[in-house]
C-alpha cells in the first residue's frame, strides 16, 4: 500500500514525476477543466487543527477530478480519543477510497496509514507538511525553473513542520537549502541528518545559522511561516519575543537576489514574521502559492488512486 507520509520518503525520480504530473494537471485545468479521472471515488479528510488551504483544496481536486471528498471536523472524529487510531483506519478505510488526515503528533498519521485498507496523506503534522511542501517546490520551479542546482531557498523563523518538508524536498532536487532562526529553535537533529543524507547525494549546500542576513544572501527564494504553530499557541507571546530579529521585511529582502522570490505557506500573521510591504509586494508569490496546493494535491491523488 502506496502512501504519502513524508517527501523523505520519495526518490528524487518520484517527487520529479509528481512535479510533472502536478505541471500536466495544472495545464489542462487552466485550458478548460480536468479529465475525470477520479469518476466514483471518495477522499475522507480528517481534521484535528482548523484549515483554509488543506480543506479547500483538497476538496475541490477531487470535484474537479470528477471524484468526491467528505470534511471530518476536530469535533466529529476525535482521533484517539472517542475510539483509537487503528480503529478508525480500520473503519473508514472500508468506506472511502482515501484518507487525508491533518493531525497534531505525526505518529497519529504513520498509525492511520499502518491500519488502513487506503492509501493515506498526510495532510500536516507537527513533524512536517509534505502537501505544502510539493506544492512550494512547484511554485519554485514555476518561477526558477527546472534545474534548481545551485539555487538558494532561505527559510526564516522556525525549525517547524514546513521548514522540515522544505528541507526533504530542496534537498532531494540538489537545491541548497539555508534556515535562520532564533538559538532553541533549530530543525531537530534527526531531521537535519536526513537532510544531510540527501544533500549528499544530490549535491545541495546546506547552512544552519542564527543570523538572517546570511542566510538570506543571494538567496532565489525566501520563506517564512508562523512563529507559533497551531497547538503552540500558548508560547506565541514569548515566541513573539524571540523572533522578532527574524521579520521578512524590505530590508531583509534587499541583502538577497534582485530576483528573489518571497514564500508563505499561510495564514500569515502579517506585521509578525512578514510585513504587509513584502507580502503584498513585487516579489511576491504568494496567491500562486495557495494556488498550488490544488495542483499538487491533484497529482499525488491520482498517483494513489490511478
Ligand atoms: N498552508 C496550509 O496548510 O494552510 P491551511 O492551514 O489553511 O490548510
Ligand atoms: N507551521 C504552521 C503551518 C500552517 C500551515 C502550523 O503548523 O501551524
């Protein structure tokens, strides 16, 4: 069973031809509507965390794709809580043809995929958001172009669930991969040891650092997310404290690439990690982003269900 847990997980082959069927999607979408090549089939979307992107997008891949997608609210399911896990996996795996599940502990989803009869997405977790992170690496090859060799991503903030995808996908592409974020707020080392691993063998550079405009230098694309990710939001306060050094704003901007691109993952909390200015400014892509969830999303379903 085929499922789609964690970019790590891929060979550079498979998140390549994902890319392209992403591109092929997108394309014949834009010229007037998706073949329905998902006619009968169903997508289960647990949710234990609010979502605009995620919910939205996956369910409208499926209607366009002629298949159907049924929304599991927090409060409907409770994941672990009004019955476990496994037993959920066991029971819904027999109804629907898919599952994506957004969860708090990444085991909870590794669990649902073990049990179930479908393949299953993990649609964020607090390990990592290999959805998003498809999705930005087409965006990226959108604006950069194929051969991201030798390109700089620059992630500002925290080590978090996105900055780890992020790292997984740049890497296994040979795109260098640079993170600037407060001391205590680091990519876990087990995540950074995969990441080297692939940089190895792709031929990506790597640099950690606590200093934002280093990281930012000559950098094609920056990205930043959420000081305080969902379930952290008692720390968001003293969070605000820490990163404040770490605000994408026009000064950041001006130490990279003239050319450079500007990445969120959103929501954003404007005014916090990025300004108003760059978010709504000319190196901006943000909307394509958020966009490309649609189409990345449609490629890894039909990966798992054609
Ligand atoms: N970027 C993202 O996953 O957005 P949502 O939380 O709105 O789904
Ligand atoms: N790091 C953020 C991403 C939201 C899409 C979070 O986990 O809340």
């Amino acid at each position: 069973m085929k499922h789609f847990l964690n970019l790590a997980d891929l060979t550079p082959q498979e998140l390549r031809d994902l890319l392209e069927l992403a591109i092929e999607l997108k394309e014949e979408w834009k010229r007037g509507g998706n073949r329905p090549l998902l006619a009968g089939k169903t997508l289960g979307m647990i949710f234990q965390k609010p979502s605009l992107r995620t919910r939205v997008s996956f369910e409208m891949a499926m209607i366009h794709l002629g298949g159907q997608a049924l929304y599991l609210s927090p409060f409907e399911i409770q994941l672990g809580k009004r019955e476990s896990v496994a037993d959920v996996a066991r029971v819904l795996s027999r109804y629907v043809d898919i599952i994506m599940a957004r969860v708090f502990a990444h085991s909870d989803v590794v669990v649902l995929a073990r049990h179930s009869r479908v393949p299953v997405i993990n649609g964020l977790s607090d390990y990592n958001h290999p959805c998003q992170g498809l999705a930005d690496l087409l965006t990226i090859i959108e604006n950069k172009g194929k051969d991201l060799h030798g390109q700089r991503l620059a992630f500002v903030g925290d080590g978090n669930n996105v900055a780890t995808s992020l790292l997984f996908g740049t890497t296994k592409l040979g795109m260098d991969f640079a993170i600037a974020g407060p001391p205590g707020y680091e990519l876990p080392p087990d995540v950074w040891e995969l990441g080297r691993r692939f940089a190895a063998e792709s031929g990506s550079r790597l640099l950690a650092t606590h200093d934002p405009i280093e990281a930012v230098a000559e950098a094609d694309v920056i990205y930043t997310d959420v000081w305080a990710s969902m379930g952290q939001e008692e720390e968001a306060e003293q969070r605000a404290q820490v990163f404040g050094p770490y605000q994408v704003n026009a000064d950041l901007i001006a130490q990279a690439r003239p050319d450079t691109i500007v990445m969120h993952c959103l929501p954003a909390h404007r005014g916090q990690e990025i300004t108003d200015e760059v978010a709504d400014g000319p190196h901006s892509v943000l909307w394509d982003q958020a966009e490309n969830r649609m189409h990345a999303q449609k490629a890894i379903l039909v990966d798992l269900l054609t």
